[in-house]
C-alpha cells in the first residue's frame, strides 16, 4: 500500500494570556492511496484540529503549527512537505490535489452566489478553462452527485435546497478538481439517517471511481465502519488507538475506544441507562488514564439491560393510565400564496390529520426524516405553530380553546428544548439569568434570592456547578449547553416535555450523557416526553412508544421492542435499515466487496 500523505510528529498549538493548549500533540499516521483513513475521537479531541493543519488553515493567531511534517506523495514519486512551502504554492495543493467538506454546509456555501456558479468558480480558478467548459463540467459534477434536476440545482441558492442537497453540492464543489485526498469533517452528522446513508455510499462510488484516498472524520464509529479502511482514535490531542477498521471492532485495545462504541444505543437490547465513555476509564487529575477490567464492564452492561418481564409491566402500568395528552386529528397547513394579490393557490399539509396519545411519564418517541412534520406536530400542540384543524386536550384542557392570558398559565406545564442549544439562548443573559427569567415571568419564587437557590439547585441536578451561574452560552460546550436548556424548562416544573432533535448535533459520548440525564429527570419529576428525532436508535432506547411520521401522517404506532422487531410499514423498515450498525458483520462484507488497495 503506497502513502499519499504521512504525518509525522505533529503538534499545533492555541496560546492565549492565561494558557496554552495543544490541540495537537504529536500526532503521526500515513493515508494511503486508494483507501479511507477515519479519524474519530469526542469534540476537542483534536481531529478536525489536525485536518485543519494539513490544510494549513490554523488561525493565526491564536493558533500555530509548532512541530511536525505533513508529506505530501507526488505523482512523479516526488515528496513535499506542505508546512515548508510558501502559502501561494500551499494554495495549488488546497483544493487542487486536496479537497475539504466542512461539517455544515451552509455555513461553507456562499448565500449570495448561486451553487452552479461557486463550483464554475472552484474549477476555473484551478484549471485553465472557459466559463462554458466550467459549466459543462459543473453539470456533470451535479449528475455524478445524484441531484435532482441539475440545471435547476445550477440555479438555485443555498437556502433553497435541504440539508442533504447542499452537502450533495460541496460534495461536487469539493471533487471538481479531481484531488487526490479528500477530507472530509463530520459531513453526515447533523443529517437524517436516511440521507447519511445515501451519502455514505455517494462518497464510496465517488472514491471507487476517482481511486481517491479520503479522511473520514466523525465522532460516530458507527459512520467509521460504514467507510473507513483504516481508524485512528484520538483523545485529548493524541492518538490512542490505531488499525485497521476490522482490528479495531474486533479487538478494541483502549478503553477510551471501549467506551465510544458501547456508549452507541444498542438496537438489539434496550437499556435502562447507556454506558459511558467514563465507565470504561478512571483518569487522574494528572492525565494518567486508569482501565477498568472488562468483567466488571460486562457485569455493568449486564445490570442495564432490561428484562423482558419489566418491559412488559411497565408497558401494561402505562396502558392502565388515562392520557395526558390527546390529540385527534391535528392539521397544520401552510398555505402557498402567487400572483401579485397574493391569493392561496393551495396548502403544503405539513401535518396532516394524525391521531395519538400520550399517558402521563411516558415517553412516546416521533421519528421520520426532515420534512415529515414531527417538528411542527410538536409545536402545534404548544400552540407555538396555531394548529388549522383538530382537537389537542392536555391534562383535560382544550389547549386550541384557550385565550392569550390562559394559555400563558398553562404553558408553563408543558415546555420544549429545541434542537440547537446555543441559537435557544440569549447570548446577552448568563445562564442564571436566563433560567431566572423564566421563574420571574411565572412569579414563581418569592424574591430573587429564592429563585437563585432553586436555579441553583437545577443547575446541579444536570450535572453542572454553582460557578456556571455567572457564565455565558458562549463559554460552554455543546453538551453543556443542552443541559442548560434541560434545566431551563424544568424550572416551571412542567408535566409534559417536548425534546425537538435535543441531541442530533452532540458526540456519541455527549449524547448518551444527555439521554441518560433525561431518563433520569424522567423518573425523579415524573415527566412525560414527546421525543422528536430523525434518528430510530437513540428513539428506541428512550422511548415507550414509538410513532413513525412520513409526509405529515402517522403511518406506524406501537411499543418500541415490537415496532423495531417487526416493522410493518415499508417506510420504517428504510428508516431502521439506514441506521449504521457498526458489528464486524457488516464491516466484513463491505470489505470483501471491495478491493484491497
């Protein structure tokens, strides 16, 4: 296997007044040609960190390349080094012969440019060609991505596409170039599991038939074993685990690796808890990593697996209670305006004439992919979207019956946590404000000092400390901002929790912390939850049941064990399928079917 790239010895730093921290530190390994290296680690563990120093895209400052060399395997059997050259060289390398797609799409595509014209742009400005020889190449580019109606696609802008479109978009900018490597940072993880497979399997066949070397990198090994021919895993800046994709899910060696692929919801068992990271490691203030002995992993795991027989009580306990929320025949329908009266020529049916009820400390899980309207069903029953048509009664309330001032007292019994943390927080208030705010808007509390204590309190009952008060959203991590939003919606002491896509964004490791602070809160409050999500494994651990939505209807409802082992809909069973399962299995069939490098 020959190298195309080889890192050696490399150390990046970010120094500031009070502290420097290497982000990488002393990283080695070698991408070779023809195959996919994935590098998959936690936030801050330095893997986009180290993509961004071969492509020489540190911020200067804070940040610096300090060690190292990044060898670059030219055509002519030639070597350099990228982080000896001048920038104007390093500038034929970045885009030319190495290509990049950035974790969010739309943050990467220019809104006031067309997406045609950003890839006519990328081609022109590294090869020698006319407009209409970029344009025909573009076409093509949109076609080997499998977007729909190119010539239309040339056209559009990037908000006029969906998530999926416009990864499909710098898929195509990001190989209109030809390069040799691509590199490509987390570019399924906020997708729905239907699209991140159709992706998954668009950049196999695109690196197939370039004959590209790619890095892969993500936090979810469940991904890396959907593409990866080789794995490194980093932690803390340094790479802790090597391999090949199969040796690493075989026969994990660290325990930091241990942790992330069983902090993954099983589908195949349903756990009171998930495992964490931190279950399989002790570690000092020092760093000194500790590793806990695998009978006593295993007695653990054990411990949190659900029998049977509990399964079937709670579910039977469940069907007993009278609903808290019923909702009959909910419509929600946005009309399509024209002309220049504006007059409605017809209505997108987001929601669609669905039926459903939840009993009180249930938790009745909404899945489907972007689009189907488990979104809007949740904001309609809030009444933050006014529902067209039906019935929702909550806690025997008429919630569409009640006026302004009433339906202000009843909302502070049922709340909701968006999907993005940082965009649902006032960057302007800390977090005891914002929490505080809610208590002083529903006079609960009778002065300032009784509602800082129970803010307080809230604070430590999702993991956070009494320092974090004072602290603003931009100081924390994206875990840490979910848990603030947690806790902001159970200051009013509500019944009933609305959780929209609360833990799509977070790492593997984060999420399984989030889930297993929200079946605690669940069992300690006596919540219920509606939990909105696209992705059918972290729905089926946390749910009762499970109601799948497709185009604005429900078309499957039943317990989470039965709807998962026996689906009926053809739609759900597409959805389970496109869930990466990560077992060796699958792992040692995509490899025999592919060739050896």
């Amino acid at each position: 296997m020959a190298p195309l790239l080889e890192v050696r010895n490399l150390v990046t730093e970010f120094r500031s007044d009070v502290y420097d921290v290497k982000a990488v530190n002393d990283v080695s390994f070698t991408v070779h040609k023809g195959r996919t290296l994935g590098i998959v680690g936690e936030s801050g563990s330095g893997k986009s960190v180290t993509s961004l120093s071969v492509m020489r895209l540190i911020q200067t400052p804070p940040g610096r390349i300090t060690g190292g060399k990044v060898l670059f395997h030219e055509d002519d059997a030639s070597v350099t080094d990228l982080l000896k050259i001048s920038e104007e060289k390093m500038r034929t390398y970045r885009g030319n012969k190495i290509a990049m797609i950035f974790q969010e799409p739309m943050t990467s595509l220019n809104p006031v440019f067309t997406c045609g014209d950003q890839i006519i742009e990328a081609i022109r400005l590294h090869q020698k060609v006319s407009k209409e020889e970029a344009r025909v190449r573009t076409l093509h580019l949109l076609n080997e991505v499998k977007l729909p109606r190119p010539e239309t696609m040339m056209k559009s802008y990037p908000h006029q596409l969906s998530g999926g479109q416009k990864q499909r978009v710098m898929i195509a900018m990001a190989m209109s170039c030809n390069p040799s490597l691509l590199i490509a940072d987390e570019p399924t993880t906020a997708l729905d599991v239907t699209v991140q497979a159709t992706i998954l399997d668009l950049m196999r066949n695109l690196q197939r038939d370039h004959g590209m070397s790619m890095m892969f990198i993500t936090h979810d090994l469940g991904v890396i074993a959907e593409i990866a021919d080789d794995v490194i895993v980093m932690y803390k800046g340094k790479i802790v685990e090597s391999g090949t994709v199969q040796e690493i899910f075989e026969n994990p060696q660290h325990p930091y690796t241990k942790g992330l692929l069983a902090c993954r919801p099983r589908l195949d068992k349903k756990l009171k808890i998930l495992p964490t990271v931190r279950d399989f490691m002790d570690e000092s203030e020092t760093g000194e990593i500790t590793v806990r002995s695998q009978e006593s992993v295993d007695a653990l795991v054990h411990q949190l697996e659900f029998s049977r027989e509990e399964i079937a009580i709670r579910n039977a306990s469940l069907a007993q209670a009278k609903p808290l929320l019923d909702v009959t025949d909910l419509q929600v329908y946005f009309p399509i305006k024209s002309g220049i009266f504006g007059r409605t020529t017809g209505n997108v049916k987001a929601v669609d004439g669905i039926t459903f009820n939840v009993k009180p400390g249930e938790t009745l899980g909404l899945v489907g992919e972007s689009g189907c309207g488990k979104t809007t069903t949740g904001r309609a029953i809030l009444r933050l979207v006014e529902p067209t048509d039906g019935t929702v009664m909550f806690d025997g309330k008429d919630v569409r019956g009640l006026n302004h001032s009433e339906l202000t007292s009843t909302r502070k019994d049922f709340q909701i946590i968006f999907q993005d943390p940082y965009s649902s927080l006032n960057p302007r208030l800390s977090v005891g404000s914002a929490i505080m705010e809610a208590l002083t808007v529903h006079k609960i509390g009778a002065n300032d000092a009784e509602r800082k204590e129970h803010v307080l309190y809230l604070l430590d009952k999702v993991n956070l400390l009494p320092r974090h008060f004072s602290n603003y959203p931009h100081e924390f991590s994206g875990g840490q901002r979910q848990r603030i939003c947690i806790a902001r919606a159970l200051a009013l002491k509500p019944k009933l929790l609305i959780c929209d896509e609360s833990v799509s964004a977070l790492d593997v490791s984060v999420q399984a912390q989030v889930l297993n602070l929200l079946v605690d809160l669940r069992d300690e409050f006596k919540l219920t939850y509606i939990f909105i999500s696209h992705d059918l494994s972290v729905v089926k651990f946390i749910s009762d049941r499970i109601a799948v939505m497709n185009a604005g209807k429900i078309v499957e409802m039943d317990t989470s064990n039965e709807l998962y082992d026996h689906p009926k809909d053809d739609y759900t069973r597409r959805l389970i399928n496109a869930i990466p399962t990560g077992t060796l299995e699958a792992i040692r069939a995509r490899m025999s079917a592919q060739p050896i490098a």
